[in-house]
C-alpha cells in the first residue's frame, strides 16, 4: 500500500473550513488527524488502509444492493392476505397509485444514488490501490462529491421504521431478509464514504495523474 503521497511541489496549504486560517498541511502518519490552531476543528486526516476499506465496503454494499432486491424487504399478514414488498415494488406502486414524484424519488435516493456512488467509490479507489487511475476518474470523483449528499438510505430507513409503527396497528408487520441487508448496506456505505479523507483522494489522483 503506497503511503499518502503528496503532489509535486509545495509546500501545500490546508484551510479550516470554518474559520478560514490558513496551514501548512504537512504530511501525517496513519491513524492521525491534524486539526485547526485556530479553532480545533479537524482539516484531514490519514485514515488507515484508506483505499483497500473505501473499494472493499463499496463492493461489499453492492452485493448488498443485489441482496435487497431479491428478497423480500416487508412482510404484512392481514386476516388471511399475506402481502410482501420490495423497494422497487414499493417505488413502482407509489408511481401507479397517484404518488409518482414519491415513487420517483425513493428510486432515485435508495437505489440509484447508492448504487452510483459504491460503482463511482470502487471506479476511482480500485486503481488507485495500484497506484494508477482510471480514465475519467477525476470527474468522476468531483460527481461523487456532489451526489454524496443525495444517498439517503437513512432517511428512508427511518421512515419505514416510523410508518411500520403504524401500520402495526392494521397487520402483523415483518422484516424480511431485504429489510436486514438493507440496515447493513446502510452502515457500509456509511463506512466506505468515511473511509478515505476527501485531501488524500484528491492528492492520489494529483499524484497518479502525473
Ligand atoms: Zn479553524
């Protein structure tokens, strides 16, 4: 595993984003964070194995992702209807039954941002393991910036947990085996997102691009 590698040049700076003060922004060991002298607030950090984790929790919620889909996410007994939903059983009946922004949206949020930013997480870290980097990675990665905000798998999780309370009151609600991969797909995007500092991607792709 290449050590954090720094642009040619130099010396580089770092500023705090919330007080402005300008840094010096000298290497640091693995594990380690340097922080504003201004204000204490953290400007980057060297996070361990940074790369291997960002590709490997990537990959690992896209077999999640496949998980999800095929089984079943709810499962509701009513008198004697059993009903069973998926996500995208649940986008496709709010499209249809009068809800098509909803339904849109909860496509989009829970499965085409998810599914986009672990594909564009493992396009840009995986060959960087290897100190190369893909065509186009450097868009690519300024993408993932922009649509990081827009996975909202929490979001969504919350909502079935607070509508579940309610609909327990009209049947016996279960979680299928969609609903636990779900919650783990959760925490590994979470994880492959925290993986690696936002100045050490830029400073690899800086240094593989040269
Ligand atoms: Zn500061």
């Amino acid at each position: 595993m290449l050590p954090w590698p720094k642009p040619a040049g130099g010396p580089h700076g770092s500023v705090c984003h919330f007080c402005d003060t300008l840094h010096v922004a000298d290497p640091l060991p693995e594990g380690m964070a340097a922080r504003c002298q201004g204000c204490g607030a953290v400007l980057y950090q060297n996070r361990p194995a940074s790369l291997a984790r960002a590709t490997a929790f990537s990959m690992t919620a896209l077999i999640l992702m496949v998980v999800v889909h095929s089984f079943p996410f709810l499962v509701m007994d009513a008198s004697t209807l059993r009903t069973t939903l998926n996500l995208t059983s649940a986008a496709s009946a709010l499209i249809q039954h009068g809800s098509p922004i909803i339904g849109v949206a909860l496509a989009l949020f829970t499965i085409v941002a998810p599914i986009s930013l672990a594909s564009g997480l493992i396009y840009v870290c995986g060959p960087l393991l290897f100190g190369r980097i893909a065509p186009g990675a450097v868009h690519v990665a300024k993408l993932l910036n922009k649509m990081e905000p827009w996975n909202m798998i929490e979001v969504f999780l919350l909502g079935v947990l607070v509508s579940l309370l309610k609909l327990n009151k009209v049947a016996d609600v279960h979680f299928g085996t969609g609903f636990w991969a779900f919650s783990m797909l959760m925490i590994s995007m979470a994880a492959a997102v925290a993986s690696i500092d936002r100045d050490e991607l830029w400073d690899r792709l800086e240094v593989a691009k040269s």
